[in-house]
C-alpha cells in the first residue's frame, strides 16, 4: 500500500488561509491534490487538518479527510515528520499499513505527477535508502554570500573563498517544498530526512518556488502562469 498525506493546517500567518487561497484559478491545494491522483501511485490520498473548511475544499478536489490533526501538531514549530507519523497512525488505526508514505506540500503548485511517479521508482529501487525528494541547485554559489552587520557594513560568510574561482565551488542544492517520499517504517521512527539515507530528485529552478510571503506568491503566479501559457 502507498499512501499520500498532504499536510495543510489553517493557521497561516504571512499569507491567510494560504492552503485554499485561490492561484490561477484553483485554490491551492487543489494542485497538489490533482498532482497526486493524476500520479497513479497512491492506495489513499488523505489531507492532514485542522480546519473545516480546509477539509471540506480537500474533500471537493477529491482527497480524503479521516481525521482532525491535533491542536499540538497544528502550530508554527511542529515539522512534517511527526505530522506524517501522526497520519500514518491514524490510519492504520483502521487500515493495513502502507509500506510507503508521500508527503506533498499544499503550497506546491509546480508539483507533477511525473515527478511524484519518478521519486517512487527512484526510492522502490533503492533498498538501502529511507527518503527521496525534490531538491533544486541555488542560481548563485552559496560560498559567495554576505551578510549585512549591525554598523550597516559587509562581510562575507566563507571569507576563506574569497580568492576561489566561481566555476571551481561546489555546486549547493536546496530542499525544493514539493514532495517527499518515505518508507514507512523511516516516518514512523522519524528518521531525519536531510542524510545519507536521502536520495534526491533534482528539478530545475524554473519550477521550484518557495511560497511564504505575498511577493513569493505573486513570483510563483507568474511563473506558473508562464509555464501554462
């Protein structure tokens, strides 16, 4: 059995009610829920709420909603590891357990189905591995970086790369908020996902866009916007 959880609480704070909020014409949940059927991998497709009406719109766009997600797993510092854990309980509570558990965000709109059918392969393939998920490189070398001081002033934060040539730093890959796939067993034990036990499935960065702020979510609608024209 594969399962597919889709967290999506209803206490977002920068951009309110951000997992139903209308992009390009759907709320936005409704992508990653349409991503995860069109994916053909998944026994059960369940959102993990808080909230009503997050659940009614998920219930619409054709998720399943077995369970309200507790108050503690709701808030601003929980992760989705123990959110993911939490469903998968609940679930087998009534149900086999699967021997595969995809988290997908709620807020990612790019995601496909091709890349959510490929991750499965990839991770099923792999025995000796626990996690697969999207990653996406950084457009500039993270080596190069600065930050600002508190006199308003620059400093860099690896000056120890000063003299090194652009093309000769590592390339930096970042975590791209689509999907993560998961053995069961690693959810259940809460296994850290960024390790040696994580394969990635690199996406370019034309459809990678984080979506926390109103200027992020106006960037990914333009884009999105591009991509489907």
């Amino acid at each position: 059995m594969k399962l597919a959880v889709i967290p999506a609480r209803g206490g977002s704070k920068r951009i309110p009610r951000k997992n139903i909020k209308d992009f390009c014409g759907k709320p936005m949940i409704a992508w990653s829920i349409e991503a995860a059927i069109a994916g053909q991998c998944f026994d059960k497709i369940i959102v993990s709420t808080d909230d009503n009406e997050i659940a009614d719109v998920a219930r619409k766009w054709g998720a399943e909603v077995p369970f309200v997600r507790p108050r503690e797993l709701a808030d601003d510092f929980t992760g989705i590891v123990p959110v993911v854990a939490h469903a998968i309980k609940q679930l087998t509570a009534s149900d086999h357990e699967p021997e595969y558990t995809c988290c997908i965000f709620a807020t990612a709109p790019f995601v496909s189905a091709e890349d959510i059918a490929n991750g499965f392969d990839t991770l099923r393939k792999k025995k000796d591995a626990d996690y697969c998920f999207a990653v996406t490189n950084y457009a500039f070398p993270i080596q190069r970086a600065i930050r600002i001081t508190s006199q308003k002033r620059v400093q860099m934060l690896h000056p120890e790369e000063y003299e090194t040539r652009s093309q000769d730093l590592e390339e930096a890959y970042h975590d791209a908020g689509q999907f993560y796939w998961g053995k069961t067993s690693a959810w259940l034990s809460e296994k850290p996902m960024f390790s040696d036990d994580s394969i990635p499935i690199v996406l370019p960065r034309h459809r990678v866009q984080d979506i926390d702020t109103p200027e992020d979510w106006r960037r990914a609608e333009l884009m999105f916007k591009a991509l489907h024209h």
